[in-house]
C-alpha cells in the first residue's frame, strides 16, 4: 500500500535549494482558531495565506538546505502533523506562481512575461464574467494619500465615529418622515433624459470620496494603496481602489473597518445631501442634493454593502466570520459534493475545510447565486422601464454571466476534466439525465395555470346614484339614511340654461308651425322644409326634456339612501356634472364583487377561465367558487376603487397625476363574480382576492408568454 506522506513527484523538487525573495515579509494570522502565515509581496502589494505546516517549509527556504532536507526535518518536529511531501510540492508551486522564489540562476525573462501575460488575461476574463464591474487601472494613489492623511486623520477616532452619528442618524429620521415625496414616481424621475445627465455628473464625484474613503483607511493602518482606475459598474465609469493589500493586517476588525470607510464615507455625505434637500425650494440644486441621496444612500445599500456581490459588503463578512475566498471556496465546496456524492469519482481528497465553514459553503453559494441574478434582473426591468434595449441587453448578460457561464463551466467540467476520468460515462449520463428532467418539468409536466387579480364588493349599478345631467341640486327630496322604494325621487337639480334651451326649442317648433301652415297653398318646396325643421327640432326637444327629467334623481333599487357626499345641507346650491356620484342606495346584501384584470391577462382569461375562486381581506382562512355574473364591455382607466391601486395596497400601478388614485396606467378589464349567500352580509369596499383559474400548463410556457407579453407592452408601448 503506498504511503500517503509520499509522492511520486518528489524527485523533481527533492534536491532544489530555493529561497525565498528579500522583499518578502510573513505576519502571523488566526481563523477560525486556527494558526495561519499570510507572506506579504512587498513589490506587488499581494497577500499569499498558507497553514502552519506549510509555512514551517517556506519560512526555512533559505537557499542552503534542500527541499528533502527541510522536509525531513519537518516530519521529525511536527510528526503526523507534518505537511506530506504533495503538500510540500503545493506549496511551492504556489510561492513559485507568486513570483516569490529566487535562485542563483539567472531569472527566466520567457517565463515571466508568460506569467505577466496570464495575470492580464485572467483580469480580463474577470472583466468578462461580471455585468457589474469592469475594472481599468490608471494611476498609483499612495503619494497622493500619504501627502494628505494628516488632514482626515482625526475621522479615525471616536470623536469621528460621534461627528458621524450626529448627522446620519438625524437624516434617517428626515427620511422617513419624507419617505412618500421621495420615493412617489421614482422611475420616471430617475430615468428622465435630464436627470440621467445629472447622475452621470454627479456619480463619479460620489463614487471618488466612497474610493478615497477605502484608500484613507487602509492608509490609517499602515497599508500602501497601489492601484487606482475606473470600474464600468452598469456601464457607468465611476473611480475605484484597489484596497485588497489589507488582507495582511492581523485584525479582522480593522480589515472590516476599511472595507466598511467607503460605505461609511458615503453616508456622511448622503446625510449631508438630505438635509440640503429638506431646506431648499424645488430647483437643480435640490435636484442635485436628491441625486447625491439616491447614489450615496440606495447604492451603497443595494450594491456596495450586499454580501453576495463581489463588493464591499462581500470583503466585510468575509473578514468578520474569518472565512477568506469566501465565494470561490463556497463554489468549489458545492462542485466537491457534487463529484463526490453524485458522479461518484474515486479517490477524490477531502475538502481542505472546517465542519464551520462548510455550513457556511453550503449556505453561501446559491444564496449568492439567486442574490446576484435578483439585483440584475431587477435593475434590468428598472432601466427597462424607460430605455428597453437596454435593459435587455442587461439582462441577457446578466442571464450568461449567472447562469449560462456556470453551466458552461459544468459540462466543460464533465466532459474534459481528468478527475473524472475514471467514471465519465457515469458522469455524462447523470448529468444528460438532469438536463431532460428539468426541461422535461418546464416544458413537459404541466401545472396548474391562474392569474392572481384583486376587487372589491361592490354594488349593483342600479344602486349608485349619479346625476343624470349638469345642474345645480335645489333640494334633498329623501333624507340621508332613509329606505326609499324603487322610482322614490332622491333629490332635485335644476339647469336654468336647459330650461331656457328647451324654451327656445318650443318658441322654433311654434314658428315651424305657423310657417309650413302658410305654405298650403303656396310653395311645396318651403313647405317641405319647415316640416323637415320641425321634425329636427321635434327629436332636439325630446332629447333635453329627457335631460330636464335627469334633474332629478330617483332610486334605481330598494333600500337605504346614503349620501356619498357629505354634510347634507352643504349639497344644495352645489353644481354637479353628469355622472357625479353623490350617494348609494344599498339593498342591504353584497351581491357581486367587482374584479379587476390587468390587459396582459385579459385575452388568456377570455379564451381558458375553468373556475373562480375568491376570499375576502377580512377572512383570510376561509375562500369560495364564484362565477362571472357579468362581464363589463370593453377596457377602461378608470379603477373601482382607489384600494386596488398600489398605492393603497393593490396590484395596479395607477397615474402619480391623479390626486384620486383611481387612473390606471395600463388598461383594464372589470368584471362581476358572483357572491353565496354565505356573504350577504360582507361590507361593500372590502377587498377581494381572486384566482382566476385558466386548467394546467408547464410553467416554461408560462414563463416564455410572460416575457413575450413584457416585450410586446414594451415595444408596442
């Protein structure tokens, strides 16, 4: 049986006197309680972490003794817990990558410019990879940051930390007391051709203090910044450091610190910008202070201080749980479970982790996947909203870069990788197996298939009150609050122009009449024509007697009369115009609920509705079959009520110009569902969620409609 601690690789190494570089420094770190040796590249600014066991080996390379020996030495101090000689050869092939060695030889110039070559291609592959940041270097910051650290030095205090919470915590308040004015029709204000120009502006100068922020901390503790350029974050250039040297400092809180003083520069001057905006009038300037709030406040939040992107927030919980290459490590965890449980291979080494921080793995990893696509996806349909191409062109990079260069990866991994060698078969048909069982669970098994809407319970038309023509109410013929039979007189209007219009009619059919009389014996032709005059005026008369006769308003059903308008005596001498809802007489039952349908989904509940179900807000355990009792012609703007509208908790985005909240957006569609007898006695208003219920289909069908209607509103929009 061969030994474990040996290698057959070993003779290659066995007899090298390496040593390591001069400008080369070693800091003793802890994770996790575990002892680890982070050696410093003092010329390339670059932390390489390596155990106890194999720092043992290279803090030794002296260029005196031996790879053999130095291992030997090692397995005699250490015992078991001595690295093996794989380990050891790891090792060095990592410090050699690094550019860490040194020999007597000459230096191979071929191979390091390889070598310079990779690195470059590696930074632009991750370039690639990620729709969010694409990184540029341009210049080396440390003079700059040296030459003024005297100047933001004392921010570095707890006087700093006070100085900070007095002004960000009183602007936390100013929000959300003004949370409604900020936040009303953000889209089209963010989005607007002008204030798209301002952000541009104003994006790199916030985005300046946020890098200075990092550069000035990581200065504070004694690291040298090195790198400074622009990073393409959505397309947008906005200036970044390079902040990573950190990694050496001990202290996982002051690694922290600094990838935190970013975050923590830009709400400082986020805060500042809010209470600019509280004291100015409408005008650039409080437009400008607005800007500064949504990109030092809302970015910084959503982007910089989320864990799951490869930011700030990132680095932050990565140094705070001690779990360094938190991401790449997660990946190659799930990619280990995988190899190992399902395809099986051979032979495979254990994970190199603690039972810790594979919890963390397992957690880590899709979280982080379904973070990253959520924000692109939903800053595509954001930007979507006013610019499409674009943010399709968002969303499909967001697509390949989430899910379609993984899955790549993946079937590059089954089909070329040699630790599969051994079992590729089983690994192909596993994963051929997976691939048509999920298409065939999209496109394949169907599921049941509904549209979500929202009403009320509403009353019959007959019970609303409206008047019948323009006019001022003259008087209150029913009280409020009394039963009135069908056909009772409600209250009264008059319309003195009316009255005097169909006056004039009267005094024209009159001379009309006198006129075609004293045509009997004469011309025919005249005659004709004041008959045919007459008749014109005849059907005008008729038409406003009938709207004389709307003046006053009558019960259309049974029941209570009740003022929708109130105080009662405020109504007479009011001029209402036709149409004008001025009060109800409620049966005393709830018949119907009306329901809203959005346009999208109007045509799939014509052609496939199977079945209603519905429950009231106000019995939420308890839910009932229905059926269309009626369905209202055509599309309209105007809602039910002002409940269904987003604003006060619907689904249907209404227009921000309408004080009354009842224009939608987008055309709907109303109709009536019947209610049991159970609900006779539900409040009319009350809000009811409906599911339209439309039979079954594979929900990859459902999702290819649901895109192709998102592109069709849009394009035709």
């Amino acid at each position: 049986m061969a030994n474990p601690f040996h290698s057959s690789s070993w003779f290659q190494v066995a007899r090298l006197r390496p040593r390591l570089k001069g400008h080369v420094r070693v800091r003793r770190h802890r994770y996790r309680g575990q002892v680890w040796y982070v050696i410093d590249d003092g010329a390339s600014g670059k932390a390489h972490r390596f155990p106890k066991g194999a720092y043992e080996l290279a803090g030794r390379l002296d260029g005196t003794a031996t790879v053999e020996a130095l291992w030997e030495l090692l397995v005699e101090r250490l015992g078991e817990d001595a690295p093996s000689q794989d380990d050891v050869i790891a090792a060095l092939g990592q410090l050699h990558a690094a550019d860490l060695l040194a020999s007597d030889t000459l230096p191979d110039t071929s191979e390091a410019y390889q070598r310079l070559r990779k690195e470059r291609r590696q930074r632009w592959l991750q370039n690639l990879k990620s729709p969010m940041s694409v990184r540029i270097n341009l210049v080396d910051p440390d003079r700059f940051l040296t030459r003024h650290m005297h100047l933001v030095a004392p921010l570095f205090s707890v006087a700093g930390l006070f100085l900070w919470l007095c002004v960000v915590v009183p602007a936390l308040l100013l929000v959300g007391t003004h949370w409604s004015e900020m936040t009303g029709n953000l889209a089209d204000r963010v989005l607007a051709a002008d204030n798209l120009l301002l952000i541009a502006l104003i994006y790199p100068l916030v985005k300046c203090i946020h890098e200075l922020g990092h550069g000035f901390a990581a200065k504070n503790f004694g690291r040298e910044v090195r790198e400074m350029g622009v990073m393409l974050l959505i397309l947008v250039p906005v200036p970044y450091v390079d902040a990573s040297h950190v990694s050496i400092l001990a202290s996982k809180w002051q690694r922290a610190l600094v990838g935190a003083a970013g975050m923590i520069a830009e709400v400082f001057v986020a805060a500042l910008a809010t209470f600019a905006w509280v004291l100015m009038e409408p005008g650039l300037a409080r437009a400008i202070a607005f800007n500064i709030m949504l990109i030092a406040g809302v970015s910084t939040v959503l982007v910089n201080g989320n864990p799951f992107l490869r930011f700030d927030g990132y680095y932050i919980l990565a140094d705070l749980i001690e779990i360094p290459n938190l991401g790449s490590r997660a990946n190659r965890f799930w990619a280990h479970l995988v190899d190992k449980y399902i395809f099986r291979t051979p032979g495979g080494l254990p994970f190199d982790a603690t039972p810790g921080e594979k919890r963390w793995f397992l957690f880590f990893a899709p979280a982080a996947l379904i973070a990253r696509m959520t924000m692109l996806i939903a800053i595509a349909l954001f930007v979507a909203q006013k610019y499409f191409v674009v943010g399709v062109l968002i969303a499909l990079w967001s697509l390949w870069s989430g899910l379609g260069l993984p899955v790549w990866k993946m079937f590059a991994h089954v089909v070329s990788s040699p630790q599969l060698h051994g079992n590729r078969k089983r690994a192909v048909r596993i994963t051929l197996g997976v691939v048509g069982a999920l298409m065939l669970a999209l496109f394949a098994v169907p599921l049941p298939l509904h549209v979500n809407a929202q009403g009320i319970v509403w009353l019959p038309e007959e019970a609303h009150v409206r008047a019948g023509a323009d006019g001022v109410i003259t008087r209150l013929a029913a009280p409020d609050g009394a039963r009135v039979k069908k056909g009772t007189l409600l209250m009264q209007a008059e319309n003195p122009v009316l009255e005097v219009e169909v006056e004039q009619i009267r005094w024209r059919l009159r001379e009309l009449e006198v006129e075609a009389d004293a045509e009997l014996a004469g011309d025919m032709v005249k005659r004709q024509i004041s008959q045919d005059a007459w008749r014109e005026y005849s059907r005008r008369l008729v038409v406003q007697q009938q709207r004389l006769g709307d003046l006053g308003l009558t019960a259309g059903t049974d029941g209570t009369f009740m003022l929708s308008q109130a105080p009662a005596q405020d109504l007479p001498g009011r001029y209402v115009q036709k149409g004008t809802l001025l009060g109800y007489v409620t049966p005393g039952y709830a018949a119907v609920a009306r329901v809203v349908v959005p346009q999208d989904d109007i045509e799939l509940v014509r052609a496939r509705l199977r079945a209603v179900r519905f429950w009231l807000a106000s019995e939420p355990g308890r839910n009932w079959d229905g059926t269309i009792a009626r369905a209202i012609p055509g599309g309209t703007f105007e809602l039910p009520s002002e409940a269904l509208s987003t604003t006060y908790g619907g689904t249907i985005p209404t227009d921000p110009g309408d004080e009354k909240g009842l224009t939608a957006l987008n055309r709907v569609f109303l109709f009536d569902v019947s209610l049991p007898q159970q609900l006779r006695d539900a409040r009319f208003g009350t809000r009811v969620h409906v599911r339209l219920q439309l039979g079954w289909e594979p929900v990859g069908w459902q999702f290819v409609r649901r895109l192709r209607q998102l592109f069709l509103t849009q394009f035709n929009g």
